[in-house]
C-alpha cells in the first residue's frame, strides 16, 4: 500500500465513478483503475462494487474512504500552514451557518481585507452546523448551540433574542409585548427538533406549564414564515432574523428569557490554520 493507490481509491470514491475521478484529476481511468487494483490486490479486499460506469463503496470501502478523507485534509491542512500568506491571498473558506444573517457581515469583513477568497455557505439548523464542523464537512459554523464537546472551539460572537410574531391582522399586532402565558391555548409555529429556536422556546413553555393548543412543525424560516402569514399559528423566531417583515408584526415575549448567544465554532485541531484563524480574528473584532 502505498500513497498514490490511496489517492486514487480516494479520487474515485469522492466521484463515484473511475471515469469521473480520471476527469478531475487530470488522470487516465486505466490508470486509476490499475492503482485501485492494485490496492485490492495487495490487500485482499475488495473495495468497489461495480455497476457500469459507476461505483459504490463496500463497507471495507467506507471505513477506507473516512480515514482517506482524514489522511488528504490533513495533508491539504499542512500546506496551508506551510504557505501562510498565500493561502489568504487565494484560499476557499467553508461556512456552515444557522442563519444568513448571522455570517455574512464576517464574511463580507473578511472578503474585504482578502479580496481573493472564495466562500462556501451551507445553512441548517444549530445541530445540523455543529455536525457540518465534526464531520469536516464546514472548517467553521456560526451557530447558537453551544458544544461541551472538547473537539470544538467555541467562541462567543453576538446575542439575539426570541420574539414571537403574528399576522398584520392578527388581534396581537398592534401590541408589541406578550406574556408567555398567553401563549396557552393558542397554535403555535416552531422549526423542527435540532432547532435551537424550538429548545429555548420550548424549555421556557414548560419552566412556566403553558401548553399551546397545537403545534406546526416545519423546517426553514422560510416555512415559519409562510405558515403564519397564512394563518396556521403564532411563530417564533430570533429578533435579528424577522426584523422588519412586510405582513408581519413583532411581539417581544416580557416574562421569560429568552435571550441567546451566537457562536463561532471550528474545531481545535483546525483553529490555527490560516483562514481559520482569520476569520476567528474577523468574527472578534465584530463581537
């Protein structure tokens, strides 16, 4: 075994097929698939089943293709640290985040002092951001969940609040403050489980016993959003996000706390890498 079969049952397992693979890589599929070949052979494995033109791991294959992932991100980690400058001048930044909101005033920050970056942004909920920075998938996230994981590096960045929010219609829209408790009996719109919005809300609806009489269930903001708007309840969001919505009015919730931390988050291990730490530098300053 050695590295060049590594990369190419890696090059292939990241395309999904031999031909694909050849494609990116600037490399032949025979090539290729005499390496992975190769690898099996020596190894007595087979790691590849084959369907055509396409491919799918084995479960040998998978187990591979996680340690392989590790193996090349840390070797692509190591030339970012050897080559500092110049990975901020041309460098691509993953970013996984709970909110557009939330990131794009450090990204703009930062795309302002090197203006040759390149951006990823992936939005989900809190938990689906921190899983994104475990799994290598994001080299940082902005999210309200805070992680005892002793992998991640947490750093605090900003603070939003709940408020809930009804149609301009609606009897409440006038009124600009709520009691939690009014919100017994009445339907409720939350994001789905995995939400920091839904676990701070509905921790303070059981601290104070208030039972909504229904709940709807949906996925994005956007969703929350929609369903309000069309009447299916009343829905919760962060201040920052709902800001001045056309159709909808603002009700700051006056006898709970429902105030909540943003944070940066990348891993430890990931932390001194050269964008990683400029965009922790970035993300500082504005805090």
């Amino acid at each position: 075994m050695n590295t060049t079969e590594l990369r190419a049952f890696h090059r292939v397992a990241s395309a999904g097929s031999f031909s694909a693979a050849g494609r990116n890589a600037g490399v032949s599929q025979p090539t290729l698939s005499a390496q992975v070949r190769a690898l099996e052979a020596a190894q007595g494995v087979r790691l590849f089943n084959r369907h055509g033109r396409w491919v799918s791991l084995t479960p040998i294959g998978q187990s591979l293709f996680a340690i392989t992932t590790r193996l090349f991100m840390a070797e692509e980690e190591a030339r970012d640290l050897l080559a500092d400058v110049a990975a901020l001048r041309r460098g691509q930044l993953s970013v996984a985040a709970d909110h557009p909101g939330h990131v794009m005033p450090l990204l703009a920050r930062l795309r302002a002092r090197h203006a040759g970056l390149v951006f990823s942004l992936r939005i989900g909920n809190s938990a689906e951001v921190v899983q994104s920075v475990l799994e290598f998938a994001a080299e940082v996230g902005v999210t309200a969940r805070l992680t005892s994981d002793p992998r991640v590096h947490s750093v605090p960045i900003r603070h939003d609040r709940l408020v809930v929010f009804v149609p301009a219609g609606h009897a409440w829209a006038a009124r600009g403050k709520v009691r939690l408790g009014e919100i017994a009996g009445q339907e409720l719109v939350l994001r789905e489980h995995g939400s920091i919005t839904r676990e701070v809300f509905e921790a303070r609806l059981v601290e104070q016993d208030v039972r909504p009489s229904r709940l709807f269930e949906v996925a994005t903001r956007e969703a929350v959003r929609e369903a309000v708007l069309a009447g299916f309840g009343i829905g919760v969001v962060f201040e920052s996000e709902l800001g001045t919505e056309a159709g909808a009015s603002a009700l700051e919730i006056t006898d709970a706390d429902l105030g909540v931390t943003e944070y940066l988050i990348c891993l430890e291990e990931r932390r001194r890498l050269p964008l990683v730490r400029e965009f922790l530098e970035v993300a500082g300053e504005r805090a």
